[in-house]
C-alpha cells in the first residue's frame, strides 16, 4: 500500500529555501579559490609549461606550449592558485570585520566589544586546531609504509619517516609548534615556512597575522570617526604595499572594503527616515543608472581577471603585461615573482569590489526601483531575511525572483555547488596536498617517466634521420600521458572530495563548535 505524506510533509514540500547569509557570495568565493589551489598544485606538476605567459617565448618564434588556449589572460585565472590565495587574504579581511563594524556603525560599542574579543579568542583555535589533526593523520600515513608518500617530479613530497613512533613524533611536534607560534617572525614572503607534514600551510601563519592585524585597527579606532578609520587603514595598505609586505596590505583591503560597503551600501539603500522624505520623481525607475552599474562593475571584473592572470614565468614577454612589467614599486621590481605577487594582489581587490557593487539583474518587484533592491551588506538585523515570504506567495515564484534580485556577478559564487565548496574549503586546503602525494603520484610518476623515455627514444631516432618515426613516438607517448592525466585527475578529485567532506564532517565542523563552546565556557557573565 502506498503510504500517504503527513501534512508536515506536504508543508515542507513548499516551505521557503533557507535564506543565504549577506556574504554567502564570499563562502562561494573562499570555495572555488580552495578548488582553483587544487587545479594549480595538480595541473602544474603534470603540465608545468602552464606557468609560462602566453606568447612569451622570444620574438624568434612562439613556441607550441606558449600558444595554448588555457595561457590567455583571464582564463589563467581559473587555475592560478597563487592569485588565489590573495583573494584567500582580501576576503578574510573583510570577513573578520564586517560583524564588528557593523555593530560599530549602530552605535553598539559594548556588542562590538565583544564580538572583537569573541573573534580574537576563537581565531588561533579555528585555525590550528584542524590543523593539528590533518597533520597528525599524515603522520600516520607516513608510519604506515614508506611508499604512502611518494615524491613528484618536482622532488616534493611527503615528511621524512623516522625510524620509531617516539622519533616521528617529535618531529612532527617540534614542526607543529614552529608553525602555531604566533611570536614567530613573518617577514612578508622573504622567510616562509612550509611544515613537512604539509608543505602548503605556509599560508596560515600569514592568515594568523593578518587576522591580528585586522583586529588591532579595529579596536584602536573602534570609537574613532569612521572617516578616520578608513583614511588610517587605506594608509595602512598602501604603505605595507611599499614596503613589499602584500599579505597584510590585502587584510588592511578586505578591512577597508568592508567598512566602505557599509558606508556606501552596494544597491545604494537609504536610511528608512529617508525613504519617506523621497519624492516621486526620485523614485522613479532609472533603468540606465543600473545599466551604468552593470558596465562599471563589469569592467572591474574583467580588469580584475586579467590582473589575476600575470603569468609566473615570462610576464615581461606575454601580451598585455609588458608594460605592466614596468610599472611596480621600486620593491617589486628584483624578479618576476615579486611582479606577479603584485599585480595579482591588485587584481584580487579589483575583484571583491566589483563583487560587493555588483547590482542585480533586473529590478525589484516593489516598484522597480534600484533604491530598494536588498542590500546584501547591510546588517541582517535591520531587514527581514532574504526569503521570508508568507506562506500564500507561491515558494517556486519567490525563489526565482530572489534569484534575479540578487546581484549579478555573485550568482556563480551563490550556486549550490559553489556554497558547497564554501563549506568544505578548509578541509579542501588542508588535504589536498595529502592527495595529490599519495593518490595523484601513483599516476603522475609512470607517465612522466615514461614520457622521458619517450623522448630519448625520439631523439635517438632523429640522430639517425629517422624524424618521422621520432614524431609518431612523440605523439604516441604524448596521448598516453594526457590519457593518464585524465584517470589521475578522475581518480585524484574523487578521492579529495571524499577526503575533504569526511574531514569537514568530522573534524572541521566538531572543531567550530569545540572552538564556541570553549568561548562561551571562559567568557565572564
């Protein structure tokens, strides 16, 4: 006998999708940068020529691994993990002080007090505590066997393996303490520490310092003029700029941005005493002011793009950076490295800028007034949540014209693959280097030495004025290797989205709570 669905059912067949918070755009964003640092650490260690600016070879002829699609500017920035992990520090900045300022700007100082405090003392366990264990559990893989962790063609691999447990751990806990100290000198990227256990967390003691330094201007002019505050922060960030120190200066951007949304809201809403001294005039639809916005933001995304995209290896050959190439601060302009740190530092503001003022595609129902349009950035608080409808205003409808409400260039970050990522971004951080050293090798090693093999074969071959035969060697072995990139990739992306949502399941998610609970437990009353 079929069974028949309770009301309660029937009810939540209909009810209304649980509203995103106002930056749900930015977990989406910390998502795919998370999936793009993956794409970078794997596809390069199998196509490394990546790394190379599109059209850089010499001006005696472009080489056929300069000339590929994948190098253009702006698609580069879709496996360019090194620009990335700026946008990783911007939106961290903006993150860290959007809940603090807001408060700030309600006049709340004792609630944005505490929600400083509350911050401070939850970053260092949010941070180091799913580290300890991700660390950990390669420790154990490393006892496990010496072929768990296996080297790339690079020479990079796993930790080295110790003779005892007792030996193995306190290496790992002599490594793990160096790296949690927040006393440690960071200067800039001129002394990184990668940890052994996993080489790519040198970017966590940077997010530690970044944090406090976030904090600390918030709570030197927490009761400031707002202007005051902007003005020292923009200072701030141009002035560690100067100095070769990037890393902060994004945080002090991320910092500032975040003030800059709540003083000048994106979609431009006003305070309610206004809203009832507008006129009708003003309030007419002004299709062509958000058509202006589309254009401007647009623009900024794309110029943001194709800053992101500077090139590692010859950006001072590659159409559209060479000019680029010469116009750094003084500090930047020892190598190409310190090129690309800054323009893709740039180009990672750029981003969240046009971002946070990206106006939605068409306009509100309530009078089609680009005035009214939800703001994403200002306090929940003061708003009814995004997707609270009664129950006679049919969900389907709601969603969708929720979904043209929302501002253009966000929606790919509000997808539910996208959030999704959002929510396992640092568990996809942590492991996928554990991965790739342990999973990815065992595809990557035979095809690239067998691609090797290859190629000594086809150059014995043209020594003898065989070039035909070399060819067909060439394009034999070359079309077995990119089949094994395949199955690595297949295999290898499976294995850390598994990985990765078990460790956000497990250890992630528990630590947050753990990390609350302790908050709560030694705040006074």
């Amino acid at each position: 006998m079929r069974p028949v669905p309770s009301r309660a059912a029937s009810s939540n067949r209909t009810a209304a999708p649980r509203p995103l918070s106002p930056t749900a755009y930015l977990d989406g964003v910390r998502g795919v940068a998370a999936l793009i640092v993956y794409v970078f650490h794997w596809g390069y260690l199998w196509f490394p020529f990546l790394r190379r600016g599109w059209h850089s070879s010499s001006a005696s002829g472009v080489s056929e691994t300069d000339d590929l699609f994948l190098q253009l500017p702006v698609v580069r920035a879709l496996h360019s993990g090194r620009a990335s992990v700026t946008v990783f520090f911007v939106v961290s900045g903006y993150v860290l002080a959007v809940k603090t300022l807001a408060r700030i700007h309600q006049g709340q100082s004792d609630r944005a007090l505490d929600s400083l405090a509350g911050s401070l003392f939850r970053r260092p366990f949010r941070l180091y505590l799913p580290i300890v264990v991700a660390t950990f559990i390669n420790l154990v893989l490393v006892r496990c066997g010496a072929g768990v962790f296996q080297k790339d063609p690079t020479g990079s691999g796993g930790p080295p393996r110790g003779k005892t447990w007792r030996e193995q751990l306190r290496h790992w806990s002599a490594h793990t303490v160096h790296l949690v100290n927040p006393f440690r000198n960071i200067n800039g990227r001129a002394n990184l520490y990668s940890p052994p256990y996993n080489g790519h967390l040198w970017t966590i003691p940077i997010e530690f310092k970044g944090s406090l330094l976030v904090f600390v201007l918030l709570l030197a002019f927490i009761k400031a003029r707002r202007w005051l505050h902007m003005g020292v922060t923009l200072g701030f960030a141009c002035w560690l700029a100067q100095l070769g120190d990037l890393d902060m200066a994004l945080f002090c951007s991320g910092l500032f941005l975040a003030e800059l949304s709540i003083i000048w809201p994106p979609a431009g809403k006003k305070n309610s005493q206004d809203e009832h001294t507008t006129t009708t005039l003003s309030r007419r639809p002004r299709r062509s002011l958000r058509v202006g916005k589309h254009l401007v933001t647009s623009s900024l995304l794309l110029i943001a793009l194709h800053l992101l995209s500077y090139p590692e290896n010859g950006g001072r050959k590659s159409p559209g950076f060479r000019r680029l190439s010469l116009s750094v601060p003084a500090f930047y302009k020892g190598g190409e490295e310190l090129i690309q740190w800054f323009w893709i530092s740039i180009g990672s503001v750029l981003l969240i800028l046009a971002l946070i003022y990206s106006p939605p595609l068409s306009s509100p129902v309530g009078g089609d007034n680009p005035f009214d349009a939800y703001t994403p950035h200002q306090p929940t608080t003061l708003m009814e949540p995004l997707g609270a409808v009664s129950g006679s205003i049919d969900t389907g409808k709601s969603e969708k014209r929720q979904r043209q409400q929302e501002p253009l260039l966000q929606r790919p970050f509000t997808t539910d693959f996208a959030q999704y990522l959002g929510r396992i971004s640092y568990a996809l951080y942590l492991a996928h280097g554990t991965v790739i050293h342990t999973i990815g090798t065992r595809f990557l090693n035979p095809a690239w030495k067998a691609w090797l093999a290859a190629e000594g074969r086809a150059l014995g071959l043209r020594d003898t004025g065989f070039n035909d035969a070399a060819d067909a060697v060439l394009y034999r072995s070359w079309s077995m290797y990119v089949y094994s990139a395949f199955l690595g990739t297949l295999m290898s992306t499976f294995v850390l989205f598994w990985a990765a949502d078990v460790f956000c399941r497990a250890v992630d998610v528990p630590m947050v709570k753990l990390t609350r609970t302790l908050g709560n437990w030694a705040w006074r009353k």
